[in-house]
C-alpha cells in the first residue's frame, strides 16, 4: 500500500526548544546589564574620588599659602605668626569651617589669598556649603555664582599642637547610592621664621 502523505522530517525549533533558547539569552543579557550598570557606579564613584582628593589637598595649599603670606608680608614674623593662627581661628573646634575664594583678584598686590574669609562651618561638616563647578574656568567653590552642583562639601578643621605649630586638616565629604564617602589630608604647619 502506497502513501499518500510522505512522511516528512520536522526541521524547525518546537515551542520548548523555543523557550528554553530565550530563556538563556534573556539570562545572558540581564548579566550583561548588571555588569554595565556597576561600571558605571565604579566610575562615578572613581570621579568624585579623584575630585574630591586634589580638593581635599587643595585646601591644605590654601592654608599654606595663608601662612607663608602673613609670614613674608609682615613686619615682624611673630605678628605674621600670631595673625595667621587668628585668621584660621574660625576653623578651630568640632565643626571646622570653610572658605569661599571665587571673587578672589590674583592680579592685585594686596595680597589677596589674605583676604579669604573663613566662616565656620554649622554643628555638622555635610551642613558646611556645597561646592559648585565652573565649567568655564575650571573653579570648585562654595560661593560661585552660576555653578554646577557637585555633591562635595569641604570641611577644614586647625588644631594648635604647639605655639608654633597647627595640624590642619582638610576633609571631603559626598555621598552616592552606594553610600556616604569621605577623603581627609593632614598637615602640620609650623612657624618657620624665629
């Protein structure tokens, strides 16, 4: 007896085969996600660590600078001393403070690192301003006007050692979804002309 219908070979995928293909591939992709988004968290987290370690060490320099300024330019470098360690006294205590140097006139010869205030900082360093961005010149400070939010908020805190020495330190703080985060750099300064 003869066939009318050959009996032909299934060639194509069933339905479970089917499923169980996009299953491995769905699973693939959410791994592959997974791995993305975390390089990105590393790398946002990476940036605002970078940034916030020279702004920590920036601080610092401008303390320095501070010191060295009213010790060259004063007439007797005892009073630059004693004037320096009264113009940080803002920054003496638990909160520390912090400065705004973005009206600041380099070109002037009055000095003009001399003339950033200090302020201090309420009860608690995240309460200290935020720093902003210039994106123009480049510029991280509490008191710019136009500037870009950054999340970073610089705390300094003066610690008199001796007569003639002070620990300063300088302290970042951010805070990102995986946690709150913060660089401190530490200094000694000490009265250098006797």
């Amino acid at each position: 007896m003869r066939k009318i219908f050959p009996k032909s070979k299934n060639k194509g995928f069933t339905l479970v085969e089917t499923l169980v293909a996009l299953s491995i591939f769905s699973v693939s992709i959410l791994g592959l996600l997974v791995a993305l988004s975390q390089g990105l968290a590393d790398t946002g987290y990476a940036k605002k660590k970078v940034a916030a370690a020279y702004l920590a060490q920036e601080g610092i320099e401008y303390i320095r600078n501070m010191r060295d300024t009213f010790m060259i330019y004063s007439n007797d470098p005892q009073t630059g001393w004693e004037d320096f360690k009264t113009h940080i006294a803002a920054c003496a205590g638990g909160s520390g403070c912090y400065f705004n140097a973005s009206g600041l006139d380099y070109a002037e010869p009055e000095q003009p690192i001399n003339q950033i205030l200090l302020d201090a900082c309420p009860s608690e360093p995240d309460t200290c301003p935020e720093l902003l961005y210039d994106f123009v010149t480049g510029l991280y400070d509490s008191g710019l006007v136009g500037g870009q939010p950054t999340g970073l908020v610089r705390q300094i805190k003066m610690e008199e050692i001796t007569p003639d020495e002070v620990q300063i330190t300088s302290t970042v703080f951010w805070s990102q979804a995986s946690g709150n985060y913060s660089i401190v750099f530490s200094d000694n300064l000490l009265n250098w002309i006797e």
